[in-house]
C-alpha cells in the first residue's frame, strides 16, 4: 500500500481548552500519533468502500443517539471520508458529545467494516464506557474512559449491540478464524448468536491489531500470545497491541448482559472482573489494575 506523510494533523484538533481524545493534548487518537495518511483518490489493495464507511456509521450513531441523549448529551459523528488521516477522535464541547471517523482510517489495508466498526465503538466508548477514566490536569478524572476501557467497552457493550439484529452466523461462516478463538468463544457461549457475536467482535480485533502492528517489523498478534506484562498502577494511556487485542478478546469473552450498564465511576459495574469472581472476560492485567472493592 502507498502511505503518504502529513505535516500535521487537522488544525481543528490542535490543543483546545476541549481538545480531542484518545489523549488529553488530543495528539493522539484511537492510534498513537503517526503520519500515515491515505488520501481518497489512492488506490489500496484493501479497506472498506464509502458506502459501508457511511453504513457502519449510519448504524451505530441510530442506536446511541438515543442513549448519548439518556445521558442529557448530543451524539454528533464526523464523516471525514475526504481526509487521509489514519485516526479517530471523541471529544466533548458542553452537551455536544462528538466522534471524528476519518477515510484515511477506512482505507487502510487492515481495516475489516467489523474492524472500522470496533473503531467508532471505541470513541463511544470514551463518552460512556465507564471507569476507569483518564485523570485530568487538576489530579481528577477527565470525562473520557481511558483507552483500555474504551477498547474493553467496545467488545462488551457496543458491538454487541450493534449487531444484535444482524445474521451473525452468515458473517462469521466468510472468515478464517482461529481454532483458538472459536474454541474460546464456544465454551463462554451457549447460544449460537452470542457465540458468533463473540467470534465477530474478536476478529475485528484482529483486524485493528494488524493496524497497530502495520510497519513495526514485530510479531503479529495473536490471541494465543497474551502480554504477560503485569502492571503494578492502571494504564491509561495505549496499550501495547497485543495487550489490546488481549482486551478485544476478553470483552468479546465476557458473558455479562450488553445491556448492563457500565459505571463512571465504580469499575466493577458491568463488567467481568475478579472480584465478582470471574476467571474469564476480565480486563487483561497488561493495563488494567483492578482497584480495592
């Protein structure tokens, strides 16, 4: 694939008392700061088109709108299809609560519609995946889920719903999965929808993993490979990518209710966790230490 570099990333994401998240300075979004940068008129050898990049959009921001409103808040997604930039964003201006998905992103040779789809969950899940939160420049919580939260909720909650209508089997029968994957979702899953929910949410795992992983020269991730990094105080910053897609595997893996919501502020609620003595579907301890209950 042809990558052209930037310069600089959109002006309007430049550091603002509002700046843009995936980090607080809003240099860096669902990926860490990079110059890759994929124009519209250059051809790749994969990606999504403009119509699924609109209809992946089209059907999340129909089912959280009403929610971000549950929430006293506006739900407004930027379709950036034009702009090369290989990134999202989530930022909040008052009661408008926006996401910036950009086609740059959509066009990368990585990137599944489950994979672009797991990309917008994520920045949802910055609004509303609950604790725990990024800290702000005052020693407190800023209003974000910090990113392992938002990569947690997007396979626990979100993608869940968003496909709950949808035959998941049909989606599941075109792809190469690995035996370790379909084993793993077939003993947390009884049910054959929820089963093929858990195998589609991990392989658009796989999907953005690859995104991370794209040019680094290291080993792919792999579900089979967890970090086995443990960490003494929470991340709130990037993972590692296979410690994220150890976090893609696990949300995918947890059989707490989707429709369970989570808290902003007790970290417990909704989720799989120790403490309510889970074994699987936990967030991974590569960037998540769990606090006292």
């Amino acid at each position: 694939m042809k990558f052209l570099k930037h310069g600089m990333l959109l002006t309007t994401l430049a550091l603002t008392s509002a700046a843009w998240t995936c980090s607080i300075d809003g240099k860096e979004g669902f990926l860490p700061e990079n110059d890759m940068y994929i124009p519209a008129n250059v051809k790749t050898t994969g990606g999504i088109t403009e119509a699924e990049f609109n209809r992946v959009i089209d059907k999340a921001e129909a089912i959280y709108r009403p929610i971000i409103e549950s929430h006293g808040a506006r739900l407004e997604v930027t379709r950036n299809w034009e702009d090369g930039t290989v990134n999202a964003y989530a930022q909040q201006i008052g009661k408008t609560w926006r996401v910036a998905m950009f086609g740059g992103l959509a066009r990368h040779n990585t990137i599944t519609s489950d994979g672009f789809a797991l990309v917008l969950c994520h920045e949802i899940g910055h609004h509303i995946g609950g604790a725990p939160r990024k800290g702000n420049f005052w020693g407190g919580t800023s209003w974000a889920s910090n990113e392992g939260q938002a990569d947690y909720f997007a396979n626990l909650k979100c993608l869940r719903r968003v496909w709950q209508d949808e035959d998941n089997a049909a989606v599941v029968a075109k792809m190469e999965v690995p035996e370790a994957v379909s084993k793993a979702c077939g003993e947390q899953w009884t049910w054959n929808h929820d089963y093929n929910i858990c195998i589609r949410g991990t392989m658009a795992g796989y999907s953005v993993s690859r995104l991370f992983h794209d040019g680094t020269g290291r080993n792919l991730p792999d579900v089979t490979t967890p970090d086995p990094r443990v960490v003494t105080t929470t991340n709130h910053n990037h993972p590692d990518y296979q410690c994220r897609l150890d976090t893609y595997f696990q949300g995918s893996l947890c059989n707490v209710d989707y429709t369970q919501d989570v808290s902003s502020t007790d970290e417990f609620v909704g989720t799989c966790n120790i403490a309510s003595g889970d074994t699987v579907g936990n967030r991974p301890h590569c960037w998540f230490k769990p606090s006292a209950q």
